[in-house]
C-alpha cells in the first residue's frame, strides 16, 4: 500500500512540476501531462463502470449506484475529450477515445438503469455443516439443493 501511494505522489509531482514550467516559459504552450493524467484516470473508471454495468444487466441487480456513478464519469470523459481536441492537436486520437469510451459508458448505466432487472432467484446451493455424532466426535456433512 505505501509504494502505490509513493508511486501517486511522484506521478501528482512530476505533474505539478511539468505543468508550472511550461506556464512560465513565455509562448509556451500548456503541459499536456494534466490531460494524460485525467484520461487515465477516467479510462480506469469507466472500464470498470462498463463491466459492472454489463454483469448487472445480465445477472440483475437493485443496486443503482454503479450506473448512475457511471453517467457522471462517461459524460466526463466526453467533457474531457471534447474540451482538449483543439487544444492538443498532437492528441486528437486519444480525445476522440475519451468521447467514444464516455459515450460507451453514458450507454451502458443508462441502459442498466432502464432495464431495472430483478436479481434471479438462485436454484441451486451448497451447503456444509457439521453435527455431533453419538461418540462424541464431530460429523461434517455436504447438502447440494437444485430448485426445479
């Protein structure tokens, strides 16, 4: 835990750094370290968001905090995308990403939110358990139920 969290304080510095030297050259054009940083940052989020959404619309789920959270982080990635097209002309492929994997998670938390599936009802369990026996000892025990 302490070298994720010395990894993420080098990465902030390294930013912080990069974005307040290129502000103080003159004609210099903005650091686009913050725009990197940002996009991974919301590409990990996202993809994380899209294969919660697609397991809730498949197995069903009451819980709606995954997709909602999902619409705010999909319409910030295409705020992201959107904002910085013209600004790093350089990156323009990683700007259309941003707005095609946002939209990609705009569709999925709305499609989960719409769909309001109930969880299935398991048919099948497994279960162990243990019982006294008449000498004393310990019996363990293995019940397997399949509902039809």
């Amino acid at each position: 835990m302490n070298k994720i969290k010395i990894v993420l304080q080098l990465i902030i510095l390294c930013v912080i750094t990069r974005t307040s030297n290129a502000n103080h050259v003159e004609g210099g054009s903005p650091s686009p370290a913050p725009y990197v940083l940002l996009t991974t940052f919301l590409t990990g989020a996202n993809i994380t968001f899209d294969v919660f959404n697609t397991i809730q619309i498949v197995k069903g789920a009451n819980n709606k905090s995954i997709p909602i959270t999902g619409l705010f982080t999909g319409a910030s990635q295409i705020a992201l995308g959107i904002a910085n097209y013209s600004t790093f002309k350089e990156m323009q492929g990683i700007s259309i990403f941003n707005i095609g994997l946002g939209t990609t998670t705009i569709m999925l938390s709305a499609w989960n939110l719409i769909t309001n599936k109930k969880p299935k009802e398991k048919k099948t369990s497994f279960n162990f358990s243990s019982f006294p026996t008449n000498n004393k000892s310990v019996g363990f025990a293995f019940t397997f139920k399949r509902k039809f």
